[in-house]
C-alpha cells in the first residue's frame, strides 16, 4: 500500500512500511525511509506503481486548465478537492486523477485559495482578474528585461533607458527591469554599470558625467534662477555719500563677483588713509525677498575649474559687482595709518566710490612681485598705492604672529580650461598680491566682527580651536588666522553668510534694529545649512580638480613622474594638486622625493594606478 501526502507544502509519495495509526513509516521512491502524521496523507493506493505514480500525475495535470476548473468550482464556499475532481471527471476520481487535480489547485494560487488539508476556495472574480493581470505584466516585464539584456550584451543602449538616464547613473532604482537587466549584463561582462553604460554610448563626456551628477544631487531644479534671472535687485541706495576716494580691485582674471576693493589716500605728516571696500548686496536683497530666499538655498557660489555656478543672478552680480569705471554701493571700512604702518584711526560706512581699475592677477603679477618690491622698482601705474599696502600687510602678518607661517612655501593651483584644453598654473602662496589682499580681507573680517560683538549685535563667526574649525552665533578666537573673533563679511555676492553679516553691519551702522536676533530660526537655519553646503561644494571643487588633474596628465602623455613623499605611502605628484597612495613605496622619509610610472587612468572612477620606480636625489 502507498500514499500521497502533503509534507512542508509540497506532495509526494511513500510506500508504507508501517502503520502505527497516528504516524506512517514510510519509504521514498529512492529509498529515503521517514516519519509521517497519518492527518498528512491525503490518499492511499496500489495503483500505479510507486515510481510512475509522480509522472502519471504530472502528464494529467497538464491537461487540466484552471480557468475552466475556476469556472466549474462553486463559488463563495469552500469546496473538497476530490468534490471538484467527481465534478471535473463525471466520476469517482482514480487515484492520479484526484492527486493530479490536488497538484491543480496548489499550483493555481491565484485561481484557488487553500482553507485547510485537501479544502479550497474559488477565488474572487475581481481579486481574480488584478491577479492575472500582474501576472501578465510580469510576463511582459521578463520579455521586456531579456530584450533589454540582448540588447545591452551587444552594447547598445535600449531606447527606454534614455529618459531616465540620470536615475539609472546617478541613484538607481534597483527594483527596476532597466536596473536589473544592468545588473545581469554587468555580471556577465565583469563591468561596472558605469562602465557598461559608457561603452553603450550613454556617457559621451566624462566631464559631463560628474558635472551633471553634482547638479542633479544638490540643483534638481537646475542651476537658472529662473523667473529671477532678470529681476532687478531692489534698489535701496539713496541718498549715499559719494566717497572722495577712488578704488581699485585685485581679482583672478575669470572673478565676475568682485566683492572687494582698495584704496590708498596721503594725507599729512607721511600717513595715509586706506580704505577697504565690499561690494553692498545687502542693500538690493531684502530679508525674506524671492532673492534672499534664493541666495538662502544656494548658500554659496560653486566652484570647479573652468566653471562656476553663482549664488546670485547675472543681473545682481552686474548690479553690484565692483567693476572699472563704475561708481558702486560699498560698505566701507576706512583705517588711518602713521608712516610706520600703525593703525591710528577707524571708521566704517555705507557710501558710493568709483571703481577705477581691476587689476588682474596675471597681468599685475608680472609688475607686482617679490624681486620688484626687493628692488624698489615698480613699474606699475598704482606702484605707491601697492607698495604702501604691501608694507601694510606685512606689519598686520607680523601682528597677527604670522610672519614665518609655513603656509606662505605652499603653492598654490590654479586651472584654465580652453577647448578640453587644461593648462595648471602654479603660484607660491604669499606672493605679494597674495598677501596684500589676504591680510586685508583677514583684518575687515576681523574688525567687523569686533564691531558687532562690541554693539551686542549677533553675527555669524568662524573660530578655530585646536585645529577644529567651526561656525557659531558667538564671538570666539580663530587660532589659525591669530585673531580674536572672525565674522565673514568681504564676500556677500559669493558666500550667504556674509550677506547676513552685512546686513548686520548695514542696521549698525544706520543706528537701526539688526534683521537677525541670537535666536532667530533664519540666522540659525543659515549658518547651520551653510556649513553642510561650503563642505559639500568644496569636496565637488576639489573632485573636479582631481579629475583635471587627470586629463592633463593624459593631455600630457606622462608616464614617468616626480612625486614627493607625504607620508609613509602617499605622495603628492609634482607640478599638479593630485595625491595618491602608491602602494609599491619603499619605506622613505617624509619630504624625499621618487619617481613614479603612471597607467591605469579612468577618468569615469577618477582614479589611476602609480608604481614605484626609484628615488630621486633631493
């Protein structure tokens, strides 16, 4: 005698070697001798033998169809298997009929749902057809995935991945059929999804590649302004003095958003009168306006090499960018300095100057340097104005104890992108040009920071302690720079904190209520989101450097280079901002130099492999 029975969902068959009542002793068809329940078998029978039961069973149940089956079955009321197979057969079902209509039901959950041992239910007609519709869109999604797949193994991109290009690049769905089918190909190929999406076309511009995945990150709503890209900033610029000096600018030559700018007054017994003036957005941008709100999102101007994504408008940069010729909204500081470069006087206002020169890094340099100055020759239309504040930032550097500061031997990169063309220019840092406008911007910073904490005005100050830099709402040391308090005020067209500061400033210095109170939500939402966005532009400014880094030794066709240890294996590659860990060096100190050999370079991973070749004599 044997039985069909139901074990862990699943039917099979045994021979019994015992019945004990309760529980069976069984035999397998391949031997397997087990335990059964009695309340687990569903039928015994002698006929067919044992090891052509299974198959009986499986050819009858082919033939049945579930839908007619559904059709027949009663409706709305539990039914017994072998109720349904009498009904289906049009008699007492044999033993493969009745274990070929169990394998039916259980194999139709959709049609049939089961309700106890050997008993099922019809299921809804409406929860029926949802059913059959799902399943049918997964057949159609499994063609739809193997088409894809046939597709991308030959390298080419399927048409309906072409929409959602940047989703399936930058932050798939993984539950998708156009993800999945990515997946299976990858795999396949040993590549990367990036890759394989490169080598189907999908990726015409390496460059594109990382740009596009910053601003779909962190511009969703792209980097126009919109309905504000024209909108003039709203002027509140009466009655403001006309200052009796004229300024003049020091910028990078590609700076739109010049923010600062210099003057230099003689006055009587040898001292002078040096003015530094910012740029006064503030003045156009009410609080609160679809500008600030604007500026309040953004945060801060991006930068990346050959390219720059601005906090503000064209039309407002033009509005109060401090350019040739134009006469300007500043807020100004002035300083009176004796002839030995002490600082006898200070004064601070909201007035109009005329911009008479931008001066260029590039073309001043050539005038303004360190073997001009030491000679005491030079030739520059502005040479006593550069020289008197060169001689001024020198004796604010050594205030400020900065005078040996190690930093002033770092260089210094700047990147010029022509045509996918890039030349990587260095510059020592604390050239002259360096220096004077740093020392300048250090000291206003400064000075207006003290200036709002003396008027128990809040501002938003950066401190540094411990090597640990951090931005707060109250006033404290910045050890790095050496001075006492720090409040970014010099770049309000760049950078949203300085805007903020500058409004503060501006209510000082009109004797009116400041915008920001201590514990205003917007001060503190500002300085907190600001933070969080100056680290993330920064990490993409220097993501994009690493990568021009990268094409220009490509450019360059360099195989070989000098490199100079760090420490232990990482090493910074001559003539260009590029670090690596080069995983071949040999134990060598800090600061000795080696020769490396390049290859590997992905412009996609931005990575690159170097190896060890020899050191190099100092």
């Amino acid at each position: 005698m044997n039985v069909f029975y139901e074990e862990a969902g699943t039917f099979k068959v045994g021979a019994i070697l015992a019945d004990n009542n309760t529980s069976l002793q069984i035999e397998a068809v391949h031997g397997k001798r087990s335990k059964i329940k009695a309340s687990a078998v569903l039928f015994r029978f002698d006929t067919p033998p044992l090891a052509e039961f299974m198959g009986h069973v499986q050819k009858i149940a082919e033939e049945l169809d579930p839908n007619f089956l559904w059709e027949c079955c009663a409706q709305e009321i539990e039914f017994a298997s072998d109720a349904l197979a009498t009904d289906y057969f049009g008699h007492t079902p044999n033993p493969v009929e009745a274990a070929a209509t169990l394998l039916l039901l259980q194999n139709a959950p959709m049609y049939f749902y089961k309700k106890g041992h050997g008993r099922y239910k019809a299921a809804p007609p409406d929860a029926l057809k949802a059913a059959l519709a799902g399943q049918e869109r997964k057949r159609l999604l499994a063609e739809q995935q193997a088409r894809y797949v046939e597709q991308l193994n030959q390298f080419i991109l399927p048409e309906e991945f072409k929409p959602s290009l940047s989703q399936l690049l930058y932050k798939p769905d993984k539950n998708s059929t156009e993800w999945k089918a990515l997946e299976i190909v990858c795999t396949e190929k040993k590549l990367s999804a990036v890759k394989l999406m490169e080598k189907c076309g999908a990726i015409p511009s390496s460059h594109d590649y990382h740009f596009n995945q910053f601003i779909w990150e962190f511009f969703p709503e792209g980097t126009g302004f919109g309905e504000l890209e024209s909108q003039p900033a709203v002027e509140n610029i009466v009655d403001l003095p006309h200052a009796d000096a004229a300024a003049f600018s020091i910028d990078d030559a590609s700076t739109i958003e010049i923010d600062d700018a210099f003057s230099v007054t003689p006055l009587s017994f040898g001292s002078f009168r040096i003015g530094i003036h910012i740029a006064a957005p503030a003045l156009g941008i009410p609080p609160e306006s679809a500008l600030d709100q604007l500026a309040a999102t953004r945060l801060s101007t991006v930068y990346l090499p050959g390219n720059k994504i601005t906090m503000l408008p064209d039309g407002v940069i033009t509005r109060f960018t401090l350019a040739e010729q134009a006469i300007c909204p500043v807020v100004s500081l002035y300083l009176e300095v004796s002839d030995d470069y002490t600082v006898t006087g200070i004064e601070s206002r909201i007035e109009l100057i005329k911009i008479t020169a931008n001066l260029r890094h590039n073309e001043l340099e050539q005038h303004f340097n360190d073997d001009a100055l030491s000679k005491g020759h030079l030739q520059h239309a502005l040479s006593k104005e550069l020289t008197f504040l060169w001689n001024f930032a020198c004796k604010l550097e050594k205030l400020r104890g900065k005078s040996n500061d190690t930093n002033n031997d770092k260089i210094d990169y700047s990147f010029e992108i022509n045509d996918e063309h890039v030349s990587i220019i260095e510059r020592r840092r604390g050239s002259p040009i360096d220096k004077v406008v740093s020392e300048l911007m250090i000291y206003v910073n400064t000075e207006w920071g003290r200036q709002l904490t003396d008027a128990g005005i809040t501002g938003i100050f950066r401190s540094q302690m411990n090597g640990k830099v951090k931005m707060s709402t109250s006033p404290a040391p910045h050890q790095g720079l050496g001075v006492s308090q720090y409040a970014w005020s010099s770049s309000p067209m760049r950078r949203y904190v300085d805007l903020i500061n500058q409004r503060q400033l501006i209510a000082l210095l009109r004797n009116e209520p400041p915008p920001y109170s201590r514990d205003s939500n917007n001060l503190l939402i500002a300085m907190r989101d600001f933070e969080t966005a100056y680290g993330i532009y920064g990490e993409f400014q220097r993501s994009m450097e690493r990568y021009w880094c990268l094409r220009w030794l490509l450019q360059e066709k360099i195989q070989t280079i000098n490199a100079q240890v760090i420490k232990e294996n990482l090493v910074k590659l001559d003539h260009i901002p590029l670090v690596t860990r080069v995983a071949s060096l040999p134990e060598i100190a800090p600061g000795a130099y080696v020769k490396l050999r390049l290859s590997e370079i992905d412009l996609l991973e931005r990575t690159f492999h170097a190896e060890f070749l020899q050191k190099q004599d100092s």
